[in-house]
C-alpha cells in the first residue's frame, strides 16, 4: 500500500497527461464549434455544448479506470462516490460562454481533493498551450516555471471581476465604480480557472465574482495562495456543493480590495431591504 505523498504524487502525475489529452478533444471540438448545438442550462448566459460533456465523459473514464476508488465531481456529470478519501472536481470546459463565441480564453480544470482540502490543481488552457499547476505547500507554476503573485497595487494592475445573473448586480456595478475612482481598472475574462491562473501569475491583481461553484474556482484558488496571494477557502463548511464568493488577492493588494468589496456588499445588501417606492419610500 502506497503512503499519502505517494498516492497523491500518482494521482498528480496521471493528472498532467490526462488534462492534456481533455484538452486536445476539447481543442477538436473548438476548431468545429460552428457544428454544435449550444444550449443554455440556468440561464442565457449559462450554455453547455456536447464538447463541456464529451470532454467531461473522457475524463471521468479516465480517471475510473486508473483510481477505481475515487470520487468525481463535475460540473456536467454530477457527484458519484461522495465518501471517498480523493475526490476529483472537474470542470471540462470552464469558460464555455468564451469557447462558443471563439474566444481563447477557456481552459479544463482538475482539482484533487482530501477533506475538503485542494491538495491539487491544474488547469490546462488550450489555446495557449498553457499549463498551471498548484501542489498544496509546494508552489505553483506554469510549464514548470514558479509564478507569484502582481507587486502592482489596485491602482496600477487589473483588477478581474465577474458577474451573473446570479450574483447581486448593483453589487458589482459598486466594485467597477469605486475601482475606476481610485484611479484602477478592470477586465472581465469568461472563465473564471483562468482569471485565477492569471491572478496567480501576476498578469491580474486580484479577482472577485459572486455565487461560483467549486469546479470553477478549487484549483485556481490554491494557485493563487501557493503563488504568495490570498485567496478565501470556498470549500469550508459544506462549500464543495455550494455557491460562493470568490475573492483572490496579491497579499500586499488584499485590505484595499477587501474593503471595497466588503463595502459595495453592506451598500447592496441594505439598498436590497429598503422598503421599495411603491410603499412610498423613495
Ligand atoms: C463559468 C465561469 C464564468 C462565470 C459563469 C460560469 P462555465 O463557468 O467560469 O466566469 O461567470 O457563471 O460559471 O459554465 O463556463 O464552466
């Protein structure tokens, strides 16, 4: 029987390939996107395509066959063998709104999970030939290069904040008012794994976007905290399952975007429980 740092070293190793391998039928599907059918799921910017699944059943296949006793959680094919000791989150194509409109910018994410701790993520871009990968207490690289975290400020870097439908709208529009008065500035990239490999590599300075599920976000965020940055826990009490806020931050940026973010929240939260005009408030 293998020792822990043995069975997670099989597991990343295996990981590497097979993320590569999801890549290239997913970068198939890519090249053909004008033959597939999109759909929308929760709503019209929520679209899943026969490639997010197919790349999903590959993976799944994949990783059954070499680790018959671990668990899988995907965006596309749900949770099986929930108690498990190794769970793997996958999202096939995160970013899939960019992948129909023939953007780059949308990667296959992998994270491995023990306890509800990342000792693992990857996340593979395609299009770039790109390569992230964060091992918990080891650093995180890109084509095996460590990358760290921007020493730019909020005024001086990006500043990558995402929004749905789901999240609180004024909320946001609050975030991009108070960024662009300080003097700052920011992006919206539609994937959210490769917003956070960038905020780990230091293209970005920090992330935040409300309500995303834990296969958008585990691996990226244990990018950005072995990449010297600050990234919040989403799978603490209960969050493997959930939607949660998602906050990644160089550490020397992290009191200015934390404040702004937890202010525009407090602002939106009580414009939401004032009564409306038509009990004649306003
Ligand atoms: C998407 C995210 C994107 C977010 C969407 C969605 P998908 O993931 O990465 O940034 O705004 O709500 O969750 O659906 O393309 O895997």
């Amino acid at each position: 029987m293998l020792g822990e740092a043995d069975e997670i070293s099989a597991r990343l190793k295996f990981a590497r390939r097979l993320i590569r391998d999801g890549g290239a039928l997913a970068k198939a599907h890519f090249q053909a996107r004008g033959q597939l059918a999109v759909e929308s799921k929760a709503g019209s910017q929520d679209l899943v395509t026969l490639a997010d699944r197919d790349v999903e059943a590959l993976l799944r296949t994949r990783i059954e066959g070499a680790f018959p006793q671990d668990g899988l959680l995907g965006e596309e094919h749900g949770l099986s063998g929930a108690d498990a000791s190794y769970l793997w989150v996958i999202d096939p194509i995160d970013g899939t709104n960019c992948f129909v409109h023939g953007l780059p910018d949308w990667c296959v994410v992998l994270a491995c999970i023990r306890q509800d701790q990342v000792l693992f993520g990857m996340i593979f871009v395609p299009c770039t030939g790109d390569l992230y990968w964060a091992v918990a207490g080891k650093g995180a690289y890109r084509n095996g290069r460590r990358i760290h975290t921007s020493e730019a400020g909020i005024e001086n870097g990006f500043i990558a904040i995402g929004g749905s439908s789901r999240g609180m709208a004024g909320q946001i529009g609050g975030i991009i008012e108070a960024l662009l008065s300080r003097g700052g500035s920011f992006v919206r990239n539609g994937s959210a794994a490769h917003t956070l490999a960038l905020v780990a590599a230091g293209h970005y300075v920090g992330y935040f976007q409300p309500k995303l599920c834990a296969w958008d976000s585990a691996a990226g965020l244990l990018l950005v905290r072995e990449a010297g940055g600050v990234a919040d826990d989403v799978l603490a009490s209960g969050g493997l399952l959930e939607r949660r806020d998602v906050f990644a931050v160089a550490k020397h940026a992290c009191h200015d975007l934390r404040k702004i973010v937890a202010w525009e929240t407090i602002c939106q939260t009580a414009t939401l429980l004032t009564p409306s005009s038509s009990q004649g408030w306003n």
